[in-house]
C-alpha cells in the first residue's frame, strides 16, 4: 500500500481539478460530442479520528490541555473541529467517517461522571460520531453499565439524574475482543461494514487485551479479553469470505510514543510501543489503525504481517487533537491501496499578535468563544448548572501548583499528597503508609485556575474529582514487610506478570531505594518507616484504594493482605479533606531513590 503524506490543501486541489474537467467537456476541433468520462478506477475515503476523550466536556487544565504550548481540547471546540474538518472532506469526497478509538467515558471529571457520563455519548451523539471501539476505561462500572450506554436506558440504582431518559450511543461501540465468557461471544458488535462507491469498508473495533489489569476486576467477570492480533485477523478472514470485504479500519485501543519532549504531533520519531508488535502481525487489509490509549500523538507507517505498511495515527486525549485521514480504495481489487494522515490540534485559546496565548492568570488561558459549537454548548450546560453546585463548593486550598510530573524516580509532588491523605483518612483504621498508583492520578491541581470563581489557592469538589475520578474506595490492610517488598518489586515490567512499570507514590515517612539495573526481584532496598529498617517479618498497616488492593495494575501481591477495613466515602473524599485542612503545599519528592 502507498503511504503518502496528508495534503494541506485538499479543497483548493479539487477545485482546481473540478475547473480542469470542465475545460476537458468542451467539443473537439471536429465539433464532434466529447466521449463521456470513463468511470474513476479509485474512490477516497476520509475519516476524522480520535481517542481518548474522557469525558472532556470542559477544556482540560495544566500540561493536560497543552498541546507544544497551545491550549487545546474541550468538546465546545472538539465538535466545532469536527463538523469544520467534516465539511472540508465531503469537498473532496462524500464519503467522510468520524470513528474513535476508545475511552471516550471513564476517568472523567464531574460534569460528565456525576451522570454517569451520559453527557459524553450526548455530546457524541451531537458531534456525529459514526463509530468508536471500546477501551478499558469503558468497563470502570463494569459490563453491564457498558451495554446501558449503548443501548440507552435509566441507571439502575441512580435513575435518569437530569431528568430526561437517556436513549443511548447513536454509534456501534465495538468490543470484538470482549467476549461472554459462557457463549464465547462479543459482548457488542465486533465490527460494522459501510459501502462506498460500490465497495465495503468494515470498521473492527477492540480494546487492549490487558484491560483486566487495569481496571476493577468486580465489573468484568463474566468477559475475557483476547489477543488484539489474532483477534483482528479472524475477523479479516470472516469479512472476506462471508461479506467480500477487503479493506478494514481497525479502531485499537492500544498505543505507542514517540521520543522527545515535544514531537510533532504529525511525526513517527523513535516510535515505540505495544501498538507497533500488534500491527506486524495484521492482516494487510488493515490499512489503516486508528490507536489510543497512551494519550500520545502521532502518525505513523508501520510494517504489517506482509512487510508492507499500515498507516497508524492517534490523536492525543480530551479532545485536544483531530486526525484527518484519506484512504484510496482501487474498485476492482476492493482494496485499500494508499493512505495518509495528519494530526489537528483543536486550538481553543485566543492568540495575541505576536503569536503566544492570552492568560487572565497564570497558566489560565482565555477561550476563543468564537470557535464553540452552539450545539455541544447548549449540551454541556444544561450538565454544567445541574452539577455547578456540588463541582463549586470549596472544599480546601493549596499554596502551589501540585502537579502530576514526576521526578527522575517516578515521585510526583501530587502523589506525595495523595498518599499523605490517605493515612490521614484512615488513621482510625491504624494506618502507617499509603501506596497510590499514578495511572489513578488523572489531573493536576493549579493554584490560578478557578473554574467556579473562587480565589486563587482554593480548591472546589470539582477540581478534586478531577484529579481523583474514579469513586475507589480506600482500604486498609496488613500486609508482613516481605509482601510489601514484594509489591514494591511488582512495580516494574517483566516481574511477577507487571506488564508496565508504574512506580507506587507512597506517603511520608515511608521510604526506600530502587536500582534500576538490578535483576528483576532484587531492586527494592533500604526499605524503612520512620527511619527504622522494615522488618520482613513484621506487619504492616497500609492504605490504598481497592482498585490496588484487589491486584489492579498487575499489583497482585496486595490480593494476599489481610484485615482489610474499608474507610467512609470515597479516595476523592481522602483528598478533599486533606486540603480541607490546607493549605497544601506541593510533596517534597524525596521518599524514593532511584539508583540507575
């Protein structure tokens, strides 16, 4: 298949190419009638692509909603980006596909999980989504939550909380790695076929096959999640022979990286990940993967099992970035035969006149009201007013940004906090630390930002669930000084079945070292607690949240704990009353070593 880079300037080309055929009509020097055009051999096909939204109804704040410097992303300027670029590509061609690659709900702030991010498929519903695949996050309140929001219908316990029914995703959600662990089925659709020119396009969608790991194991106990490959290729086979489909989409929601602190969001520079092993194995009807998960941008050409090229984009996260993708199909051999990709940054910011971004504070950017979309607006604040009064409400203060960044041995100052307030939630429990995952950290809290009007340093409900938005619950269990030397050496990739390295946040007083190069097993020493070595076989009181404490992230050695008491509320709760007694300063970064 050709890979060709995205052209910029695709509406001023085939207008340009409309005049030359009408030139072409006119009758020869003989005055004899033109002979009619002969049937195009090729149609294009374009899609509009993205990931991970996440409920982003607002703009996203901090590094978040950055993209290289330019604020981005919001579903007011998302769906204003969309229906834009959707307009261009029906210039070129009426075949134009909007699809995403999952994780469009879960991990949401407020103003979309406080309804059980009904908003979110309200939104896509508004913005005209074709189709999506599932991602982990669409399991956090499990399969059966799931299905409610494809197929509509009150929540079971909290009802319909804005009043109005809810009918559901106008859009396949495709899940054809997610099978019913009894019939061996999907548990949704596995993939949807368009016809355009006279040729099927089939959409295959799935999510990760590591979603167990990385979400609660209570909601998913009926499905098993099967490799993306295999999985993808059974299709291929089944779309051939029973519906004479060659050419596939895969929307996977399974991702990669590129190198460098700030890669252009179009570029492939020193592209790695899981993505790319899952895409060698492909059957060459994928021409195009449309990818997500690690919140990256990139647009990439990767070998497929023939040796010939994929095209693989993704497009960021919250909305932040757009890709435009253009796919020729040849009608005799029903193939895709070439494609190209660029990524959009979905600007939301108003520019100044030497180029940078006008701040009422801060780190605060002003929003460019002139690029909302009036429909998604009128769709987000009917949400916003029914939730202003809980997000607003003032619960503490900080006295300095408290971000998410991370040190060179993976300590973040946010982290610190979190697990500091967790041991003071559940002091009564008889906690002496706390351990924190980092993929549960989803936002950072800004001293200037103030979406409710408060004063900069306070902190509101709103902007804690950000952070925190998972409703987890916190728990306290025993564990001996060798279990927790054993979690500990769980936090890096290869050991004891840990996937990916995540590297723990503790709390103070707690503390110890790593040695990167040691052999996996051995890299966890100098453990101690208050300055006093721990004892492998002492016990232990630990918090957490039960999404660690029942082996989440692939942190199995908590499953052996015991004497787990659970606390009152939820870890958004632990946090809210922690800067309640602000204000909090960022953590110190200094409970753990890195040894290179």
């Amino acid at each position: 298949m050709q890979i060709r880079r995205r052209r910029q300037g695709a509406a001023a080309t085939v207008a340009a190419l409309a005049l030359i055929l009408t030139g072409a009509t006119a009758a020869d020097a003989h005055g004899k009638p033109p002979k009619p055009p002969k049937p195009a051999k090729t149609v294009t096909v374009n899609l509009i692509a993205f990931n991970d939204f996440h409920g982003a109804i607002d703009p996203p704040t901090g590094s978040g909603g950055l993209v290289n410097g330019t604020p981005a992303g919001g579903v007011e300027y998302l769906a204003t980006a969309v229906k834009t670029l959707r307009a261009q590509q029906e210039q070129e061609s009426p075949y134009s596909f909007t699809v995403a690659a999952g994780d469009l709900v879960g991990a949401s702030p407020l103003v979309s999980a406080a309804f059980h991010d009904e908003p979110t498929v309200d939104e896509m519903n508004s913005l005209g989504l074709d189709v999506t695949s599932v991602g982990n996050h669409e399991f956090d309140e499990g399969v059966t939550e799931l299905l409610r929001l494809q197929n509509g219908g009150c929540h079971p316990v909290d009802g319909c909380l804005d009043g109005d029914g809810f009918a559901g995703a106008d859009y396949p959600i495709l899940a054809a790695n997610v099978v019913d662990k009894t019939t061996t089925r999907p548990i949704l659709a596995p993939y949807t076929i368009e016809k355009v020119g006279g040729i099927k396009v089939a959409f295959v969608g799935m999510t990760l096959e590591g979603t167990p790991s990385i979400v609660n194991p209570a909601g998913i106990t009926s499905v098993s999640f099967l490799d993306e490959a295999e999985t993808a290729n059974r299709y291929a086979r089944e779309l051939r022979r029973h519906h004479g489909v060659r050419s596939i989409v895969l929307l996977l929601h399974e991702g990669g990286q590129q190198t460098g602190a700030t890669p252009d969001p179009s570029g492939c520079t020193g592209f790695s990940g899981a993505v790319t092993g899952i895409v060698s194995q492909l059957d060459p009807a994928y021409g195009v993967v449309v990818s997500g998960h690690t919140h990256r941008a990139y647009s990439c050409a990767l070998p497929n099992s023939s040796g010939a090229s994929t095209v693989v984009t993704s497009a960021g996260s919250n909305g932040t970035v757009l890709t435009d993708i253009s796919m020729t199909l040849d009608k005799r051999a029903k193939t895709i035969v070439a494609a190209d990709a660029r990524n959009l940054i979905v600007e939301n910011g108003v520019k100044n006149a030497d180029g940078t971004w006008q701040q009422s504070a801060p780190g605060v950017f002003v929003r460019n009201p002139a690029t909302v979309d009036p429909a998604a607006k009128a769709i987000a604040d009917k949400y916003r007013a029914a939730v202003a009064p809980l997000a607003n409400r003032v619960v503490g203060s900080i006295s300095a940004d408290i971000t998410r960044t991370a040190n060179a041995a993976g300590e973040s100052t946010l982290g610190d906090v979190i697990a500091d307030g967790m041991v003071a939630y559940t002091s009564s429990a008889g906690a002496q630390l706390a351990l924190m995952n980092p993929g549960g950290i989803r936002a950072d809290l800004i001293y200037t930002a103030s979406p409710g009007g408060e004063a900069p340093g306070q902190v509101t409900y709103g902007e804690v669930f950000t952070v925190q938005p998972f409703n987890n619950l916190v728990v306290t269990v025993t564990l001996t000084g060798a279990q927790l030397k054993e979690v500990l050496e769980q936090q890096f990739a290869g050991y004891a079945g840990q996937s990916t390295t995540r590297i723990l946040q503790v709390s103070d007083g707690f503390t110890y070292t790593y040695t990167a190069s040691a052999a996996l097993g051995s890299r966890v020493s100098a453990m101690a607690l208050n300055g006093t070595p721990v004892d492998p076989a002492g016990t232990y009181r630990v918090s957490t949240n039960d999404f660690l404490a029942n082996g989440g992230d692939g942190f199995t050695t908590l499953t052996a704990a015991t004497d787990r008491v659970t606390a009152p509320g939820f870890d958004v709760d632990s946090l809210a009353a922690y800067v309640g007694a602000g204000p909090v300063g960022p953590g110190p970064q200094n409970r753990i070593t890195r040894i290179p």
